[in-house]
C-alpha cells in the first residue's frame, strides 16, 4: 500500500494556502496603514492642542506669534511645536483663532480666552 499524496492534493494545498496568505497579506496592510494615519492624526492633535495651552499661559499678543512656512510655531521666542499643520494663529480681544490643516483642507479652532 503507498502512502503520500497525489498531484492534485499538492496543488490544491498550495492553492488554498496562497489564498489565505494574500488575505492575511492584504489585512496586515491595510492595518499598518490605519494604524500610520492615526498615529499621524494623534501627533498633529498634541500639536494644536500644545499650542492651544501654552497660549492660554503665556498670554501672547499677536506680535509675539510667529507661524513659519513649514509649521514651526513660536510664540515669545520660544519655539512650541516644530512640523505642525498649523497655518496661522489670530487672537482678537478674548478669541484666538487657530487655522491648520487636515489632508489639505482647512479647519479652524477657536478659543475664548479668558485672561484677567
């Protein structure tokens, strides 16, 4: 009697075992992906909200912010955040004004403040 398998097992096998493979493929990319955008989304979220806060503290005027063009924000000389998404800040009597950008597109925070 002979023990093994046939042709057609073999193929079969590798046939179903190359499909699991490219749904397992296809999941750890789109996973990895996901997961970089969140990443990405929660790092710009600490940004603004860094710069939110420290303004609340610091009470700068709008002489004293500075926006560059690659998203380093400086407010007193000192800088807060570097790379951000953040276009421009504003602050008008008690509102601050925080323009950025969210996959190309503008979004606005707005604050009160409440300085005494």
């Amino acid at each position: 009697m002979k023990r093994g398998f046939t042709l057609v097992e073999v193929v079969v096998a590798l046939a179903i075992s190359s499909i699991l493979l490219a749904l397992v493929g296809t999941s750890f990319y789109f996973i990895t992906k996901l997961s970089t955008n969140v990443i990405d989304n929660s790092s710009n979220n600490y940004k603004l909200f860094s710069v939110r806060d420290y303004i609340i503290s610091a009470k700068p005027s709008n002489e004293d912010i500075e926006v560059s063009n690659d998203g380093d924000v400086i407010i007193k000389g000192n800088t807060i955040v570097y790379d951000s998404q953040i276009k421009d800040i504003n602050i008008v009597d008690n509102k601050c004004t925080i323009t950025y950008l969210v996959d190309n597109s503008e979004y606005v925070l707005s604050f009160i403040l409440s300085w005494e």
